[in-house]
C-alpha cells in the first residue's frame, strides 16, 4: 500500500511545546513567576531523548528548534503527506515526572491551554488528549472536567509507566469521568521514571527502555482487565500508543490460560480477556514490531482474532518508517481502510464522520 488512503485518521502524533517559555502565556501568575524565580527549565521528555534517532526521523527534523514544535512542521511533514482528515494530538511533555501535584496540575492546565489556543484553534484537522496530573486523581479530574465541553479533545492521556498499576481503585474517577463524557483513555508508551522502567530494575541503555515499553503495557492491560475497570464501566475505550502490537496475541493466551484456573479471585472478571479486549481495547499501528514478510504479518494479524483492534497512526516525528508508507504494504486494501478510517470512528466517540474523498 504505496499510497495513503485520503482522509484517514491519524491516532498518534506529537506536536512538542517548543520550550518552558511558549508555556508562560498560559500559567498563572504566581506559576510564571514560579518559573522565572526558581529557575525551572523545561520538562524533557519522558521517554524521547532529544538526540536519539528514533526520537525523529531525519529529514523530519527542523534546522533549528524541537521537531513537531510548529503547526507549519506538522502540516507539512503530518497532515498533508497522508492525507489525514484527523490527527489526534498526544503532547509528551514532562508534566509526569513532577513530584508536586500542584505544579503537575498547573503545567498540565497550562499545556492544554496551549494545545487548544496555539494549534486546535488554527488547524481544523487536529484534535488532541488531555493532558492530565496523575500526581492526584481528584486534579486529574478537574483538568477533565475543565475540557470535556471542547469536543476536539477526545481522549484523556496516562503513561505506560506511573506510580501505580492502572487498573487499581485510586485511578477509577479517572474512568468514571472519560466514561461520562465519551472520551477515551489512551495509554502511550512512557515513563515517570519513579520507578525503574522494567520490571527487573535500571537499565544502562535507551534501546533497554525502548525495547521495554511493551512489557509495561502487558501488565497494565492485565491491571485494567484484572482489578475489573472493564466490568465497572463497560463503555470505556481503552487505546495503547504505541505499543506495538505482536505481543498481544501470546500474552492474550497465556492471561486467559490463568483467568481459566484463578477466576476464583477475580470473579467480577466475567469473559475471557481476548472478549474484553475486542469490546474495550484498540491499538495504534505504529511502531509495527511485526515480521516484514506479507505472510508473517498476515498470520499475525490472523492471531489477533481481530480486524477491528488496530488504529492507524504515523507516530510523528518519530522515526518509525520511511517516506508515507505508515500502512505496511503487506496489509490488504481493504483492511488497511478500516484501519485508517473506520476503526478510529468506532472507538472515538467524538470524532465526527470526516469528509472523506474518494480513493
Ligand atoms: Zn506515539
């Protein structure tokens, strides 16, 4: 599949806050002056070292400045190159790694302001996540609370990696919000870095992280399923960023091999995992960390048991494929539109049908 499909949906993007004082604008008064007599930088990234690679693709990345840090960048090497109709908006800026809850509060106010005054309101393709302070669950709410009348945001944004598994009680009105206003929670690959990023402590070496990532989103799909979020609030769309998706079907397998043996324990945990799955939980496409063979992709796609479970995305700037082939050429025409088009549609409940044109 050389050429995009016009009018698709683009789940994962990046635009950057460009630097701490692009933020000024939208923080109070006593934060602006925090800033300035504390002398904060900026929150670097949670998981992206500026100079690494894989952080943006090389003819992507500016002269000067952070990459993805203008709506000029983004039009350009984003939304006009595959023809998207909608890009969501997933901002990866530090907010998390605070330990204040009110500065995280603050700064997450402040980048969803930013988000909505410096790129929703100038670019009618663009949607975004909110922001929020996980920090505290009871700010957390309120940040949604404070956005859930725009509907150009449609989705709430946690890290793979927090202080706490994501299925535990302390994070449910978090959910019970989303919920209320249908808007989904996506989880994208990342960390606080409170704690180590595996599971068997530090790593020495970014690709360990990287590499890692996808062992964190198995065990906050087995967290959500287990302690019963599913079950609680049967209306919730749960979308893992960046994931990767190969892992899956084998850890998928192996759940199900306990929860048939240990339901005894969990017994609000009433269908097998995959079932939850397919009702409640979608994919972003890229990175794909599958097989670059037709056949081999195709038998993994077929382990899914699934066509509705993944959502296109490019990752941008992310160095995740070359050119505008984000659809692997292996997936079939047919499928890569539901991808692109149909199911983002079915899981975001406040996208609006786009203008698609004709293939
Ligand atoms: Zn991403």
């Amino acid at each position: 599949m050389a050429d995009p499909i016009i009018g698709g949906i683009d789940c994962d993007i990046h635009p950057a806050v460009p630097s701490q004082a692009a933020l000024l604008p939208y923080l109070d008064d006593h934060w602006r002056e925090m800033v300035a007599t504390r002398g904060i930088d900026e929150f670097n990234s949670i998981l992206y070292p500026a100079a690494s690679p894989l952080t943006c693709r090389a003819d992507w990345r500016p002269a000067q400045g952070k990459p993805a840090s203008t709506l000029e960048l983004v039009r350009a090497q984003a939304l006009d190159p595959f023809g998207s109709s909608i890009a969501i908006a997933n901002c990866l800026y530090g907010i998390q790694l605070l330990f204040s809850e009110d500065m995280a509060a603050a700064f997450a106010r402040a980048v969803n302001t930013w988000m909505a005054r410096e790129w929703l309101d100038k670019e009618p393709r663009l949607r975004a996540s909110i922001i929020v302070p996980t920090q505290n669950v009871e700010m957390a709410v309120d940040e949604i609370e404070r956005w859930a009348g725009d509907q150009r945001f449609v989705q709430v944004l946690l890290l793979a990696m927090g202080d706490h598994p994501l299925g535990r009680r302390q994070y449910w009105p978090i959910y019970a919000a989303a919920e209320r206003h249908g808007l989904a929670i996506g989880i994208h690959a990342g960390s606080n870095y409170h704690n180590p990023p595996t599971p068997i402590g530090w790593p020495s070496f970014y690709t360990e992280d990287y590499a890692g990532q996808a062992n964190a989103f198995q065990s906050q799909l087995t967290s959500l399923i287990c302690e019963g979020v599913f079950s609680k609030f049967p209306a919730l769309k749960v979308v893992l960023l960046e994931s990767g998706f190969t892992w899956l079907p084998a850890h998928l397998w192996r759940l199900t091999k306990f929860w048939r043996g240990l339901r005894i324990e969990i017994p609000w945990v009433d269908r097998a995992p995959m079932e939850i799955v397919r009702s409640n939980v979608r994919l972003s496409l890229r990175p794909v960390d599958g097989p670059p063979d037709r056949d081999g992709l195709l038998r993994v796609l077929d382990h899914m048991q699934s066509d509705e479970l993944l959502l296109f995305s490019t990752d941008y700037p992310h160095w995740q494929f070359e050119g505008t082939e984000a659809m692997p050429a292996a997936i079939p025409a047919d499928l890569a539109r539901k991808i692109m088009i149909d199911n983002p549609l079915a899981t975001y409940a406040r996208l609006k049908v786009p203008q698609v044109a004709a293939e």
